[in-house]
C-alpha cells in the first residue's frame, strides 16, 4: 500500500562509501519507523538500521560507526550513509517502513557490491 523507492546502489573496493536513499510515495499516515534490511547470497535477511519519528537510530552491531541513518518526516525519506564499506557488506539492501518495528512495507531491493 505504500510504495518504497530505493536508489544509490552500486558496485565500490573496500573501504569506499554509498549512500543508499529510500522515499515513501504517500503521507506520513502509514509510517512510524523506516529503515533498512540487507540478504547476502545464502543468509538470511538481517537488519542494518532503523530509524522512528523521534529520530534515534537503531543499527546492527556489525554497521556501527560505519553507517549513518537519517530521517526527514516531513517528506517520508530516509538516507543511510554507509562508509568503510567491507566486502561482507555486499547484499541487496531494503528499504522498509510501517507503524511499528515490524516492517509492513517494503521496496525491490537495490544491490551493494563491495569488491575485495
């Protein structure tokens, strides 16, 4: 019901950044807490980050001090600044959202490769 659109994937060596973006197109009605997933080839799907309205951040043990999530309510949009990238990073990330930590919704995925 409510359409995520990611961008910013791509292919970066070791030690490279991205910043992956993730708009809503609707209102604000439907979506407490945004965020993003990740599933590398073989494992299951794992959460990277999310973020609620108040604006803190929650972040796999794995990701911190790497990736930076931020958050405009107004306009239904998230940003995850990933920096220090390692090749275990590389997944098909997903934005999701919904009104509570469980994602009600979600976008196609947009690949991060991150070469040795």
């Amino acid at each position: 019901q409510v359409p995520l659109v990611e961008s910013g994937g791509g292919l970066v060596q070791a030690g490279g950044s991205l910043r992956l973006s993730c708009a809503a197109s609707t209102n604000s009605l439907y979506i407490n807490v945004m965020g993003w997933y990740r599933q590398a080839p073989g494992k299951q799907r794992e959460l990277v980050a999310r973020i609620g309205r108040g604006g803190s951040a929650t972040y796999t043990d794995s990701v911190k001090g790497r990736f930076t999530l931020s958050r405009d309510n107004a306009k239904n949009t998230v940003s995850l600044q990933m920096n220090s990238l390692k090749p275990e990073d590389t997944a098909v990330y997903y934005c999701a959202s919904g009104l509570t930590v469980t994602p009600a919704y979600w976008g196609q995925g947009t690949q991060v490769t991150v070469s040795s």
